[in-house]
C-alpha cells in the first residue's frame, strides 16, 4: 500500500491532471491535423509540474495551520522542553505527518507513563495510611484499655494502678516516637534536614553505639563483635550524628533478629579506594528472598508479630536508608534464611 503522504497526495494528483490535460491534447491532435505533438508534450509536463508544486503547497498549507496550533500544544505540555531537543542530531522524519505522528505517540507514551506513576503513588499512599493506622492502633487501644481499667476502680488498687499508668506511658511513648520518626523521614526528603559534614573515627563511634547496646544485646544473649580486621582508625567524612543513627538502627535491628547460645552482631570495614564499605552481620533468622526488595520501606517488617514485640516504630530501616542517600552513598542488603543477614553501605573517606 502506497504511504499516504501530501508529496504522495500531490503527485497522484497532478499525475491525474497532467493525463487528462494530455489526453486533451491528444484528442486536438487528432481533431486537428495540423498541431505539433512536440508543444504538447512540454505543456503536459509544464502542467504536472505546476500542478504538482501548488496542489503540495497548497495541502502543506493547509495541514500547518490546521495541525501547527496542536503540535505546538502537545510540544508545550512535554515536561522541559524536552520534545524539542530529544531528537537533536537524530534522523527525524521530514514529512509533517510523520513529525506530528511521532509527537502525538510519545506524548501519549508520557501520558500512559505519568498514570501509571499517578497509579502507583495512589497505592503506596493507600498502603502507608493503612500501616500507619494500624500502627498507631496498637498503642491507642492499649491506653485505652489502661484508663478505662483505671476509670472502673483500678485506681484505688495499689496493685495495678502504677503498673497501668507505666504500661499507658510506654505505649505514649512509642507514639511519640513513631510521629518523630515520620518528622524525621519528611525533613530527610524535603532536604529540611541539612547534613553537618565533618572527618571522625568510626571505629571509635562503633565502640560506643556496642556500649550503648550492650545491655539489650546480653538479655537477648548475643555478642557485638568489632572484626579484627577493624580494629584500627577508620576516619570518614561524614555527619556524625546522622552516621551514629545509621549504625545504632542496624545493630538494633540485628540483634532483635539473632536467636541461640551463638548469636552475634559483627561490624566490618572493608578500604575501597575512596571510600569504605561497611557491613553490618548477623548470624539471626535471616530474611525471605522475597522480603529483601522491601525491607527498606515504611512499616514494613518481616515478621510482624515479633518486631512489634519488640518496639519500635517499623522505621528504622527507612531512616537508615534516606540517611546513607543524603550522604549520596549507596546502602543494600543480601540474606539468607537460617543463617544471616548483612547490610552493607559506603562512607566517603576523610
């Protein structure tokens, strides 16, 4: 099949034209004896040509300003002027048509594009609303359950009247902590939050963050170990206050997960030519393969039930994550169930 085009168009045409305006003079010749056919045969050209030129004019005209005004609307609606440039340097079809065609499909790819971007914020906006709720649901119905217990006579009962009141403060708190931690994350993504740079010992600062968990790693029977290897000065460019958040939330977060007589949380550090990597061990229950590309989300917890158990505000890990990103380093994680897990990220060296 023939491409429809307006050169295509106004050839057809004039060719049309020429043959009739031929055929014409043809039949004057025969009428006629008389005329040349030399004369007719350059008018017939003369009349493809001219016909040709302005009947190509004269739709290429028209299509320009009919379809000028919806091209430079689609251009415009093109994020940065993105439309103009993309094709620079690039074989671009010289047919307007084709140009408009080719417009209008990669605007219409950006539209499908930004509703299946709209689509999906709509459904994490739906999930983080439901796992917030649920998370504060927790501790709104326990308070609840305290006063009213309170409320009914259990103030007068020496027994349980402290006891309740502790019970509603822990559940006060771990509110508390779960809307700072929401602050925390929303200042990490506006850019609110500036990060303070400076050089310090992060072997020195994994001492402390193992002395300030050191309690909760003896109830739950699991050793913090610095790996041999590390013991010397790690100096790094980094924030310091952010860096300690980083490593108290990791070492948290394995020692909630390690379980036996064996259990152990061990830090390494690993020179990588400008950088150090960093990893964070366990030797725990490890994680689902199917968990590992979410355990960096809001609330999101591989097992539920127990991580509730044990506190917190299911954010840990999204505020490790937005921390190394504000250092514009990279943070991931591997597993394997039964044996472990390890987070590994990179510091700028000082």
């Amino acid at each position: 099949m023939v491409h429809s085009s307006p050169k295509n168009i106004a050839l057809l045409n004039a060719l049309i034209i020429s043959v009739i305006f031929g055929l014409a003079y043809s039949a004057l010749f025969i009428i006629y004896d008389n005329i040349p056919v030399e004369p007719g045969i350059l008018l017939t050209t003369f009349v493809f040509l001219l016909s040709y030129i302005s009947i190509n004019y004269s739709i290429n005209k028209f299509i320009y300003a009919r379809i000028k005004v919806i091209y430079k609307s689609i251009g415009m609606m093109t994020t940065s002027g993105k439309r103009e440039n993309k094709h620079k340097g690039e074989n671009r079809p010289s047919d307007v048509l084709d140009i408009v065609n080719q417009v209008v499909l990669e605007w219409g790819k950006e539209q499908q594009d930004e509703i299946e971007n709209l689509k999906k914020g709509a459904k994490y906006r739906r999930e983080f609303i439901g796992n917030l709720s649920h998370e504060l649901k927790t501790p709104i119905f326990n308070i609840q359950g305290y006063i009213s217990t309170l409320l009914e006579g259990g103030l007068e009962d020496d027994k349980i009247n402290r006891k309740f009141l502790q019970k509603s403060e822990k559940s006060i708190n771990r509110m508390i902590a779960l809307v700072d931690d929401l602050e925390y994350i929303s200042k990490l993504e506006t850019g609110e939050l500036k990060l303070k740079i400076e050089d310090f010992d992060l072997s020195r600062m994994v001492n402390e963050v193992y002395e300030f968990l050191e309690i909760k790693a003896a109830k739950n029977n699991t050793r913090l170990v610095l790996h041999p290897n590390s013991l010397r000065n790690i100096n790094v460019k980094a924030d310091k206050k952010r860096i300690r958040q980083v490593l108290i939330n990791l070492v948290d977060n394995a020692i909630k997960y390690t379980d036996g007589e064996n259990s152990r949380v061990t830090i390494v550090f690993y020179d990588f030519h400008d950088k150090y990597l960093i990893e964070v061990k366990d030797n725990g229950i490890g994680i689902q393969e199917a968990s590992l590309l979410r355990v960096f989300e809001r609330f999101y917890r591989t097992d539920s039930g127990r991580s509730r158990d044990e506190g917190g505000s299911g954010l840990g890990l999204a505020i490790v994550k937005h921390i190394i990103e504000a250092h514009q380093q990279t943070i991931s994680v591997r597993s394997n169930e039964g044996e472990g897990t390890t987070f590994s990220f990179t510091l700028n060296k000082a």
